[in-house]
C-alpha cells in the first residue's frame, strides 16, 4: 500500500510503499478514506515519544482518520493511535485495537470532515466544558485546528469569545484557552488575563492547567450530531491527495489539512 512515511526521527516525510498491516487479536483493520493531520503527529515524527513508546519504520504518522473495516464494510471514524508508534492514518490501510475511540461514520458524511473531526474537535469540545460558567473567554491560536472549533462550540454555549491570533493584544476574560504557548513563562504571561486558564501544551507548573483531551465514542458522536445539525462547522484549508502528501507537515490556512486516500 502507499503511505506517507518517515524514514528515521526528524526525517523529511515522503511517499513509500509498504505492506499492508495485518490485524492483531482485538484489532480491526480498516481502509481509509480520509486522514487528518494535527501537531501531534509532527512531534511523533521529531521523537517526542522516542522513550517512552516502541516505534516501527518507516514511521507513518496520523492519528485521525476515516474509512471502512476491511470485511464487514462498516463506516467508521475516530482515533487510531495505538503502539509501536509509526502505524498511523497517512496510509491506505491502517489497524487500530477495537478499543480505541472510534464512532460510526454517517452515511450522509464526508468522510474528510469526520477525519478532520476527532482530535481538535474532542479537545475543543472538552476544553469549552472545562470553562464552566466563564462568561468570556479568550483562545490563543483561534484560527488553527482546535481554535477553530472551539471558537464555534463556545459561542453556541453563549460565551463570549475573544479570538487571539498572531499579534493581538490579551484583555482580561473570565478564562483563557492557550493553544500555542510552548513554555512556561509564556502560558503564565497569558493566564495573567483570566483567573481559569488551560494549555495543551502541558507546560504549566499547575496540573489543574494541563488539559489533556479524553477520546471517547460518546464525544465523536455527540461531534457528528452537532455537525448534521449544522451547529458546528469543519473548516478544512487543505483537500491532499496521499501521494502528494509529503509536505503536510509545511502548514496550512486556518483550519485542518485533510489527506485524501
Ligand atoms: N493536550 C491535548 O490533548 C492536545 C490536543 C490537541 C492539540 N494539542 C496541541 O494544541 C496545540 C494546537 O493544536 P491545533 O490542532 O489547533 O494546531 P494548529 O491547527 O496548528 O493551530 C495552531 C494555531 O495557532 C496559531 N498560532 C501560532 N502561533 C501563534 C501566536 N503566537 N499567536 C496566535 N496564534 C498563533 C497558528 O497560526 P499560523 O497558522 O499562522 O501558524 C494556528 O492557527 C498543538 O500544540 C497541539 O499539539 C494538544
């Protein structure tokens, strides 16, 4: 099968053919229609979970995908991330243990908006919930992935939103979502502007302020019901076909890139 791949940790992404994987006991193989392309799979390639997970070469990367199971036919959607590490969703095929959080793909869905779904907008939708009753709210990086959906899903909670792109000027805000700090004392210069504060980055002292997003079935469907009702929308900057693929990484408009296989 064709894949996007990484050679070695660090190394330029490029079009490989490989075999195609072969489900284990409780894992599903499915062929994918759509995958999405998010940070995490980046810093899976530079090596930010080299000592903590095995990994397999040449290292596909993705985390989200859409497609059907092999036999069955099934439409389904989700997160496959699963170990060794380099088994990901920029490929034709990909297996992924039945326990992950995976949903059923509606037949009335782009397949390339349920891939763009899963990862920024469960963290989205986690982090707007963690706002409780915060009145205003401020997104550092509004116009990326997860900002862009969780811009939306705050409004339509009726909380005022304060967008924050490059360049703009904090005010104070109830809360503040920082979705782009890399280091402490950049996140603490932020969350100056509002008593509740969360990054993604994991980069405050507090652990209270780390958000770490929860894949769950429940969320991916609630995700799909929001957007057949119309109350949520995808932004996808980016339509790639894989095999031209390999400069995923190089960025984007606002919004998601999305792999067509
Ligand atoms: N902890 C978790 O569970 C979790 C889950 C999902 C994501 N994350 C992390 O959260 C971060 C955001 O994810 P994402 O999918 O939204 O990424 P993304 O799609 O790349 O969006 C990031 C956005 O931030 C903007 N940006 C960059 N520097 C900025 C600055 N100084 N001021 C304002 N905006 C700036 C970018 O704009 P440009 O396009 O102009 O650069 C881009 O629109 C990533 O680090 C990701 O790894 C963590």
């Amino acid at each position: 099968m064709w894949a996007i791949a990484a050679a070695d940790f660090g190394a330029e992404l490029e079009l490989v053919e490989v075999p195609e994987p072969v489900a284990g006991p409780n894992e599903l193989k499915v062929r994918l229609f759509a995958a999405s392309v998010n940070p995490f799979d980046r810093k899976v390639v530079n090596g930010m979970l080299r000592s903590s997970a095995p990994h397999q070469f040449p290292l596909v990367p993705g985390t989200d995908g859409a497609g059907e199971v092999a036999g069955s036919g099934e439409r389904i959607f989700g997160t496959f991330f699963h170990r060794p590490v380099g088994g990901g969703t920029y490929a034709e095929y990909v297996t992924v243990p039945a326990g992950n959080a995976l949903a059923p793909l509606p037949d009335d869905m782009d397949p390339a908006v349920a891939a763009a779904l899963p990862t920024a907008g469960m963290t989205a939708l986690q982090l707007v919930e963690s706002l409780g009753a915060a009145e205003s709210v401020l997104i550092v990086g509004a116009s990326g992935g997860v900002g862009s959906f969780a811009v939306q899903i705050a409004r339509a909670a009726g909380k005022r939103v304060i967008p924050i792109g490059r360049g703009d000027t904090l005010v104070e805000a109830d809360a503040l979502i920082d979705l782009v700090s890399a280091d402490r004392s950049s996140f603490e210069a932020n969350a100056r502007y509002a008593p509740l504060a969360f990054n993604t980055n994991y980069v405050s002292a507090d652990q209270a302020q780390n958000f770490g997003m929860k894949g769950s079935r429940e969320t991916l469907v609630r995700l799909a019901s929001m957007v057949q009702a119309g109350d949520l929308e995808v932004p996808i900057a980016r339509r790639v076909p894989l095999r031209e693929a390999a400069d995923v990484f190089a960025g984007h408009g606002p919004g998601k890139t999305v792999i067509i296989m």
